[in-house]
C-alpha cells in the first residue's frame, strides 16, 4: 500500500478550507502592535510569494531586519517587500531546497556574516502535479517540503545560526504544515527518497502526507533539542487557507476552477500571516515547543505524529539517505562536536 494524505482530490481539499474560513479564531486578539520584533533577525524561506512574501512585509513592519531565502526573483521581491513595509533592513539569499549545495552555501552566507537568527520560519513548499526527479535523485515534492528541512535546521544549528539558549529569549523555529496532514497514513519506507512514478492523484495526497512527515520531524527534533530544558522553540502551524501561488503548477482547467474556490473562501496572504506572526513573536510562546496552531487555535497534531517510534524511525533513516547523497554531510551529520554532536 502507498503513503497517502488525507485528500486526492484538489477540489475537495480546497473546499475543506471553507470550514476554516468561517471557524473561530480563539487567541486573534493575543497578537496586537505591540508584539513588536524591533532588534530581531527573521529567515523566511520561500518569500517571493503567498504566505512567505506576506510574513516578510508584516516583520519588517514590526521592525525586523528579514532575510527572505529564495530561489527567485532576486532582488525584485525584496524590493517590494521594502516598498511596501517602508523598512530597508530587507534582503534576499539564494536558497533552493530541491538542490542540497544551495543549502550549504545559504548557511555559510548567514555564518560568514555572523548572522544568528532570532526566528526562522520554513515556508517554502511546493504542490506538483506528479513526479520530478532533482539532481540527487529524489523526487521535488519529497525534497523540498520535506528533507531540505533537516538539513537546513540541522546545519543552522550546527553552526549557531540557530543558537540553543540556556538563558534569555529564546530563538523560534516554526514550520509551517497544514492541517491536512491529519489523517494522512503512516510513513512508508518503501517509498521514503526513492523517486518514482505516479499519477495526479497520489501527487495531490503528497502534499498532506508530506506534512506528516514534516510535523513528525519538527516533533522528534523538538524531542532532541529540548532534553531537559527547552533551548529553542520548535513550533508547527497551519495557517488555514491562503489565496496563494501553490497551485500554479496545476494543470489549466484545474488551476482556473482552485482558483476560483481561492478568491472566494480563501484567505488574503496578509490575513493568514497573522498566527504565525503570533507565534514568531508573542510572549506567549516563549519557552514553548511541540506545540500546533491551526490559525489562531491551539490544537493537537495527528497522533502519529507524537508516536516514539514514529519519530526515532524518520529520524534514522533520514539520517541515512542524507549521508547518502549529500556529499558534504560530515559537516552536520556523525559529527563529534559542536551542537548537532549533542542530537544523537
Ligand atoms: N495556500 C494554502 O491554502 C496553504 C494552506 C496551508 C498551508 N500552506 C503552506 O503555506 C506555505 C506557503 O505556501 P503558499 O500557499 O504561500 O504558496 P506559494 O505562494 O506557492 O509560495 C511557496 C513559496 O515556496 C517557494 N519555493 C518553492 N520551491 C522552492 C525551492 N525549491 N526552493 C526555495 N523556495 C521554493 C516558492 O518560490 P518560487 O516563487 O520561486 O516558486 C514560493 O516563494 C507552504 O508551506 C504551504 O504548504 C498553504
């Protein structure tokens, strides 16, 4: 049986978001001007549009100096983020999640230049019609919305990009999933970073069932990092529906009917950057971790996401398919020093 996420058909995944939309938002009115991010450094991957690009306009509003990490539009979104925000602590970096170079060299820009980040929120995801395969040998979907994750958190912390705190604020790392993921079927390791084919509909549950993983993940390094003690927030959010970009690579028909659902249920960018917005800065997250939001609703994940076994497996065998095909994983992975030393 083939991994599955809970929707394989994309209307009826856009129409669930309808619920959503009228549902109540429990703590919207705990992220108030106040919650201010004046003196912090946000990374935001995937900002060129949708989601990303609205967080990047609210932070730098706040305040924020905001590191846009992207593989396009370089620097023009960057300068509409600057024109529209009325901030000049703005910039972009090259990162792009289906090429595992990028990643090290995005992290070793962020070093060279002593940056350390205050919050990091991995946006970036794709929704692709069916398989393709990237330079390593695995399929886009997979590696980007899912294992380009691990090597970017690991290598940010690694190297104290994302520094483990034992006193003070501490720094926020929030992935951005979504609510889909719940009732996605359980990781399938027959499947796990092996490229192959598939038609639209298993490619429409991918990106659930991707979500899982990705929430699975956030849980068991979460469960790694905060031992004892909590020393970096590891937060997951849904940020309900978004009129975005994320089905532009559907086929025509398709892309026109979504897009119509989009207009009229789903919610304008700007909007859906709220929660998380509140959870990058609100004191009531501070020393929190493995928590969920579903917009402004604490929730739980999918059980699956919280069993050990669960975790401990995609961690090991992630661990192993990045030693496999990433050539420069000695600087994260099986090393004897250094934090990442402390995850194993
Ligand atoms: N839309 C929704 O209703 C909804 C609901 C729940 C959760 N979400 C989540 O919200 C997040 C943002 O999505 P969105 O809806 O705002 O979609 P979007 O407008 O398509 O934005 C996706 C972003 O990811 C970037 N990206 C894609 N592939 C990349 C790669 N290989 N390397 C680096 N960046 C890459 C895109 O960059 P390019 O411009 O270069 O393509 C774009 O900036 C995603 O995690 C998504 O799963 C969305």
């Amino acid at each position: 049986m083939m991994a599955e996420g809970r929707f394989t058909n994309p209307v009826v995944a856009s129409l669930a978001g309808v619920r959503d939309f009228f549902s109540g938002q429990k703590l919207e009115s705990r992220l108030t001007d106040d919650d201010r991010a004046d003196g912090k450094t946000v990374v935001i991957t995937g900002a060129t549009s949708g989601l990303g690009f609205a967080l990047a306009v609210d932070f730098a509003k706040r305040g924020a100096r905001v590191i846009m990490a992207c593989r396009s539009q370089i620097p023009e979104a960057g300068e509409r983020v600057k024109k529209l925000s009325g901030s000049d602590t703005v910039e972009m970096r090259y990162l792009d999640l289906s090429k595992i170079k990028t990643i090290h060299a995005f992290v070793q820009s962020l070093v060279s230049d002593g940056i350390t980040l205050d919050v990091c929120i991995l946006n970036a995801a794709v929704a692709l019609p069916g398989p393709r395969k990237t330079e390593t040998g695995q399929d886009e979907f997979f590696q980007v919305n899912y294992l380009s994750n691990v090597t970017l958190t690991l290598l940010m912390i690694q190297h104290g990009v994302l520094e483990l705190k034992e006193a003070g604020r501490l720094s926020r790392l929030i992935f951005i999933s979504s609510d889909s993921h719940q009732g996605a079927t359980y990781i399938d390791y027959d499947e796990f970073g092996r490229y192959f084919e598939y038609g639209v509909s298993k490619a429409i549950s991918n990106y659930s069932y991707f979500k899982l993983v990705l929430n699975t993940y956030a849980t068991e390094l979460s469960k790694r990092v905060n031992k004892n003690k909590v020393l970096l927030g590891i937060n997951a959010i849904c940020p309900g529906p978004v009129h975005s970009n994320i089905v532009k690579e559907a086929p025509w028909l398709l892309r026109k009917v979504l897009n119509g659902i989009f207009w009229i249920v789903f919610r304008p960018p700007a909007k859906a950057a709220l929660p998380v917005v509140y959870m990058a800065l609100s004191p009531d997250y501070e020393g929190k971790t493995n928590e969920y939001l579903h917009m402004f609703n604490p929730k739980r994940m999918d059980p699956k996401v919280y069993e050990p076994e669960e975790g401990l497996k995609l961690w090991e065998r992630s661990v192993e398919l990045l030693r496999e095909i990433d050539p420069d994983h000695n600087t994260y992975l099986g090393v004897s020093q250094g934090p990442v030393s402390q995850l194993f």
